[in-house]
C-alpha cells in the first residue's frame, strides 16, 4: 500500500531524480534553436513539489493536495505544466484516501493522463502524453491481471512501459528520427517514474547531487532593497562546462562582467557549479551570458519594483510572503512576458501593468504570473504570454486566480503581444477587446534571427553548430553562414509589408541593426515604415515584426 509517507519519498526521490539528469534532459531538444529547457523546465516544476512536502506527516490524500497544488503554481514552460497537471489529476483521485492499493495507484495514474491531454489543444503521439498515456494503461492491465503484484514489481511494469514507449518515439515523430533523439519530456518522465519506483522497491529516495547542496551556499536575506536602483533581482545557477573551456581566468571575466551589471552582488564560484545574485536592469543581458560558461540549472528573475518581492529565501520555518492583491482601481490591466529592456519598456509604454521577465529558454512559472496579474489594479486582467512555451502557464494562472477576471491572449511571440496592445479599447467590453485584439494578433507576422547551438537536421536542411539561422514564425526558412545574408532572405518575405520593427538583441551593436534595417529597406517596398529599436533580449539576434 501506498500512504502518506510513501508517497512523500516518491515525489522527493523524483524531483531529486529529474533534477540530477536535467542537462540530458535538455540535451534531447530536437528543434535546432537554443531552447533546449525541457529538463530544467521539469526539475524546476518538482521542486516545488518537493519543497511543499519537506517534513510532511499526514495522509495520501493531504501529501497529494499539497504536490498537486504546489506543482500547479510552480509549472514551467509546456513540459512542467503538463506534468503538474498530470499530478494534480492524480490528486484528485487520492482525495479522501488514507493509502491506496495497486489498482487506486493504477486509477489515479489514469486520472493524471486524462487530466493532461485535456489541457492540451492538439495533443501529438510520439511526446510525454503518449509516454504517459501507455503507462498508464500497462499499470491498469497489471492491477487488473495481477492483484497480489508487489509494489516493486507492479512500478516495474509502469516504468518498462515507459521505457518501451519512449524507444518508439522516433517512429511516431519524425523530427525525433530526423535528429536520432527520442522526446525530451518522455524522457524527462521516466527519469521521474525510476525515481518514485527507488522508493517502491525499498532503494530509497535517490540522492541530490549538486541542487541541495547548492542552496544552502548563499543568504540573500540581507540585502536591502528599500532604495531600488535596479528593477530586477536575478539570481542564477550555471553548471559550468567541464570540457575544460571555462578556466579560472574566465570564470574571473564572468565574475567582473555580473558585478558591473549592476548592485547587491554575489557571486560564487564551485568546482561544478557558479552561483551568482545580482540587482540590475537587464537580466536577459546576464543570462545570456552565463550560457557561454555552461547550463542554466536554476534562474529566478523577480520585478521588485513592481512586485514588492523579497529577496529572503525561505528556509522552511516559514512560508514565502505572496505579493497583496491590489484593489481595482480600474476596469482593465495587462500582464506581458519579456524579456529584454527596450522590448520591456515598450510593453510598459503600451500600458502594460507588470512585466514577467521570460521568453525563449526562461520560462516563468505560473505562481511567477499570477503574482504579476493580483499585483495588476483592475478587475479584468488581459495576460500576453508571447511565447508557446509559456500559454500553458498562462492559462493555468487564469484557472487559480479568483480575486479577479483572467483573460489569457493566445500571444506566440513579442510582436503578437504588441500588435494585441495597441487593438485594445478601453470603453469596450471584454470579448469585443479579445475579437479586435486576436484579428490584430492574425495580421503581423513575426521573424526572428538566432544561432544553431549544435550540428542537426530540420527538414531538408543540414545545420551546422555557429549557423545562423532565420525564423519565420517558428520555421526554420533560411540557414546561412552571415547575418546579412540571412536577413536578406527574410527580408524577401516582407515585401508587402507597410510597417516592419526590427527589434535587435543585447548581443548585437547599434551600427550592426542599422546596417540589417538597410538591408530590409531595400527589400522591401520603398514607401514601407522600417524602424530599429534596441529591444536588449536575450537568444535572439533579432525580432522582427511585419504588418
């Protein structure tokens, strides 16, 4: 039987589990831009789980409510949301119960995966769903035929499913095939799966390695942050690159380069990992940095100025202090995901209320974005993802908050979020603002520019690591060896665009996107309005929005 106490281990030796495997995990992105953040996405998602239980004693039902509501809130990108509410579904069918036997368990499992492909608008086989879905449907057959299999055995058969499955996912996915991986967040869930079934078969819960160990390394709760200079508190943990690049004396130059991005520094350098706190006003700036010196293992980018947030850890004694919500004062708000200070102020210029520092490979979570919509003074709050990765969250945000009306806008990219902004009317009502907002959102179109971050496949085109790829929504259409080349190909797609901002990214220097903006001009037709503006994001050399 599986109770309260039982279960409680599994979850810890879970998030252990993902959190020790995330960087393979990462590495399983299939998609040939730098987004690979599946595992981390996960990791982050169970440690909230896992720190909502720490020292718990109760009952199944209770553990389970208490997982379930603090992975909800904790969700991060595509793959932590559908894994919360997998969880949460699983939550529900433990209400009430003491312990639960194989056949519960089995139920329960059944419960998390309906309960995940419902949140989904197109579920596709071949990702975690189908990983699930299988798994689920062994471990109900095994209950069914077998009701005296030990709880060892009885996990054996769930997490062979797993694995079985997981092989197969190339054949299901061509990308997968294309690329030689099988799907990250499948395998994400079978790391997850060996690390409750540790706990079943009387291993124990699996070791942390680097993460438990890393946070007792710094206290932040001395900081005063009464006189705000800098807007953003960004704390990060970067496990280095032990090929053997990052030597002292760039881990040196890294160390002067985060203390001269702002105030209230910290910095700490260990064999494995650099953990750093840092006040300054641009965090996309200084995550894109730390990529040159390894992976991003944890980030936390909080708006103190507009949030009120503090910057004490909570050492478990007592609860994190959760940001007031602020009375209305007026029928209308917004809430925008950014990242990058030009695109962050031009959202705010729009009206935007409160800004979440997030976007491609830093996706906040969905206690992060319900922070920002009860700290927004108006009764309907419109929220702007503007990004995929981040909808999920978004919309599991707008299901928890009941001080006010949520409406989350299907915004996919930055331009989509800005061409919504200006649509919006304030004398009329709710869906007359989605209906002119979403025709708004389906009339721009939205180009990007980054780098390929390793040797791959997408298509018919072979990429090769330092490439530069161009991006028309969220297709690959051009690959070159030059960023003026590539935007020339772009740009050939813009043709019969009037107004065309090219937003350029802290990488890239003033001289570099105006000589990209002529570039553009001569594509395009001579009377079409093209405007560079210094957007400061992160992964993106540009952005490009055409109307």
């Amino acid at each position: 039987m599986i109770n309260g106490i039982l279960y409680r281990d599994m979850v810890i030796s879970a998030a252990n589990a993902i959190d020790n495997c995330k960087d393979m995990v990462n590495s399983l992105n299939v998609f040939p831009v730098p987004d690979g953040d599946t595992g981390l996405n996960m990791s982050l998602t169970m440690q909230a789980g896992k720190a909502a239980i720490s020292g718990f004693e109760g009952s199944l039902s209770d553990c389970a409510e208490k997982v379930a509501a603090a992975l909800l809130r904790g969700g991060r990108g595509n793959s932590g949301v559908i894994l919360s509410l997998f969880f949460r579904g699983v939550s529900k069918e433990f209400k009430g119960k003491e312990s639960a036997d194989n056949m519960m368990f089995a139920k329960a499992f059944k419960a998390g995966v309906d309960a995940a492909y419902k949140a989904v608008r197109n579920p596709t086989e071949g990702t975690v769903l189908t990983v699930m879905r299988v798994s689920a449907e062994r471990a109900y057959s095994a209950a069914s035929s077998s009701p005296d299999l030990s709880l060892e055995d009885f996990f054996g058969v769930i997490e062979d499913a797993a694995r079985d499955t997981l092989e197969k996912t190339p054949d299901m996915l061509p990308v997968l095939k294309q690329a030689n991986v099988v799907d990250a967040g499948g395998k994400g869930f079978l790391i997850i799966l060996g690390g409750m079934k540790s706990v079943a078969e009387g291993s124990g819960i699996v070791e942390s390695t680097a993460s438990d160990q890393v946070q007792d390394k710094a206290d932040f709760s001395s900081f005063n942050t009464e006189d705000i200079k800098y807007a953003y508190c960004t704390e990060c943990i970067v496990d280095k690159d032990l090929s053997g690049k990052v030597t002292p004396s760039k881990v040196e130059k890294f160390r002067d380069f985060i203390m001269g991005c702002g105030d209230s520094g910290v910095f700490i350098d260990d064999d494995t990992f650099i953990k750093f706190h840092i006040h300054t006003n641009d965090p996309g700036k200084v995550l894109t940095e730390c990529l040159r010196y390894g992976t991003l293992a944890k980030v936390k980018v909080e708006n103190m100025k507009a949030q009120h947030t503090s910057l004490a850890e909570v050492s478990g004694e007592a609860e994190p202090a959760k940001p007031a919500v602020a009375e209305p004062v007026k029928d209308y708000g917004f809430v925008s995901v950014a990242a990058g200070e030009g695109i962050c102020a031009v959202f705010s210029e729009l009206g935007a209320d409160n800004i979440v520092q997030g976007g491609q490979t830093m996706n906040p979570s969905t206690d992060d974005i319900i922070n920002a919509v009860n700290a927004t003074p108006s009764r309907v709050v419109f929220v702007l993802p503007n990004n995929k990765n981040i909808y999920m969250a978004a919309k599991q945000a707008e299901e928890l908050v009941k001080d006010k009306r949520v409406v989350v806008l299907r915004t996919v990219s930055v331009p989509q979020g800005i061409s919504a902004m200006l649509a919006f009317n304030p004398e009329v009502s709710v869906d007359e603002n989605k209906a002119a907002m979403k025709d708004a959102m389906e009339h721009v179109s939205t180009y990007k520019m980054t780098f390929a971050a390793r040797n791959s496949t997408f298509g018919d085109k072979q990429i090769k690591e330092g490439q530069i790829l161009g991006l028309s929504g969220s297709e690959v259409t051009c690959v070159s060896d030059s960023k003026a080349e590539c935007m020339k190909e772009l740009a050939s797609s813009m043709k019969d665009s009037s107004y065309i901002t090219v937003f350029y990214g802290c990488d890239v220097s003033e001289q570099e996107a105006e000589s990209m903006g002529e570039i553009i001009r001569a594509e395009v037709d001579p009377a079409a309005d093209v405007t560079v503006i210094n957007g400061g994001q992160p992964v993106y050399y540009y952005l490009i929005s055409a109307e």
